[in-house]
C-alpha cells in the first residue's frame, strides 16, 4: 500500500504565478487534509476536504488559495499570484474513514522568487 | 479554538539517557493526541498516539502519558539512540475528520 503521494516535491514559482499542488491519499483514505510548514515553525491546518466537498476550510487565507478534491484524481491545492510570503513546506495527509489518524506525505517545497 | 503549547523548543541529551517533552491543550473537548517525528525535509511520521480514555499509553522506547484535569500529555523516550534525533510535534483533535491543532516542535538532539 503506498503511503500519501505528493508532487512536485519542489516547485519554484515567480511572484504572480500560479502553483499547483497535487496530493493522492493511501489507497482507501477518502479524506484529505492540507497543513503548511514555515521554516522552524510547526503544522498550520488549511483545508480539510472528502471526494467533491470542502468540509472545513477554516484555515485557508481567503484569497488567492483554493482546494478541490474531484471524484477521479487527486486533491489540488492551487495558489495564485503567488507572493514571497507563501514560500513555505505544503503537507497533505489522508485518513480512512471514521478514524482520527492521519498520514502525511512527503511534502512540497515551494519557493517564490 | 484548540491552543496547544509544548516545551521545551529544543532538548539535548546524552545517548542512552531519557527525554520528555511535554504538551498541555486548552480544549476540553479534544480527545485524540497523536504524536509525530520529522526528520530534516522529511515528511512527520506517526509514533505513538493516545485517546482520552487512557492514561498511558507504551510501544518499546517510547510512552506517552496524558492527564485530562490538567489537560496535558507527554512524550518519554528512553535509551536515546542518535537516531531518535529529530523535531517532535504533539497535536490534539476533537473527533475524527476535524482538524490537528500541532505544537510549535522540540528539535531533539541525542548526542553519542
């Protein structure tokens, strides 16, 4: 059973790009969390979504940053017209249903120029 | 909201020696307090984790310990390899499919 899988592991934007990050829970997990890491910092929750619905999206900045996770393929979180301050480690992590644990994957790593 | 403090930012100790790092929450409601190990650009890991309605809670080298009246919980590791080296993040939840409110970390050093 493969663990999360995140892609790119690195992505390196200009200010005023687009970003898009890609996260496929484990096989089985229809639940889907989103976390960014500052430098030195800890885990800050995003956005928390199962197939075809945000269920709590509390954490997200309200502009710029959006997530889906569609039916088919894996949850995107999308950030536009990126700023330096967005520069940061992006961890997704996914749960079964009906239980509190949650796994992370590796992480993006994304850099604003 | 969930507050979650923990302490201390940074732990050194000497190989084969304990460490403690501790945690406390602000939210009675929270009953779920899992316990996770990041190594440098790696993604945390799962260690150990402890629900409300136990005490304690032990898997080889490390236990963790949680009192609800004082709503703090604590990570002991025993015999510290260099390998234990790592930033160690506690995190409370309330119920399955809500949010984890983390730590700020502990940066752990096992010095041989």
């Amino acid at each position: 059973n493969a663990g999360v899988m995140q892609n790119p592991r690195h992505l390196v934007r200009r200010r005023g790009q687009e970003a898009r990050l890609r996260c496929s829970p484990m096989k089985g997990h229809s639940h889907v969390y989103w976390y960014r890491q500052l430098p030195e910092e800890g885990l800050k929750f995003m956005v928390y979504l199962q197939k075809e619905n945000i269920i709590d999206e509390s954490g997200m900045p309200k502009e710029r940053f959006s997530a889906e996770f569609p039916k088919e393929g894996p949850s995107i979180l999308r950030i536009q017209q990126v700023v330096r301050g967005d520069s940061a480690a992006y961890f997704c992590a996914s749960s079964p249903p009906n239980q509190e644990t949650q796994y992370f994957g590796p992480g993006t790593r994304l850099l604003v120029l | 909201g969930e507050n979650v403090e923990q302490h201390p930012s940074t732990l050194s100790v000497q190989e084969g020696d304990s460490a403690v790092i501790k945690c406390t929450y602000s939210d009675s409601a929270s009953n779920y307090f899992p316990w996770y190990k990041q190594e440098l650009g790696k993604r945390p890991q799962l260690i150990i984790d402890i629900r409300s309605n136990v005490g304690e809670k032990k898997d080889q080298r490390i236990a963790v310990t949680l009192n609800k009246t004082a709503k703090h919980f604590s990570l002991h590791i025993t015999e510290t390899q260099p390998e234990d080296s790592a930033v160690y993040f506690c995190a409370a939840s309330k119920n399955t499919g809500n949010q984890f409110y983390f730590g700020t970390g502990t940066s752990l050093t096992v010095i041989p």
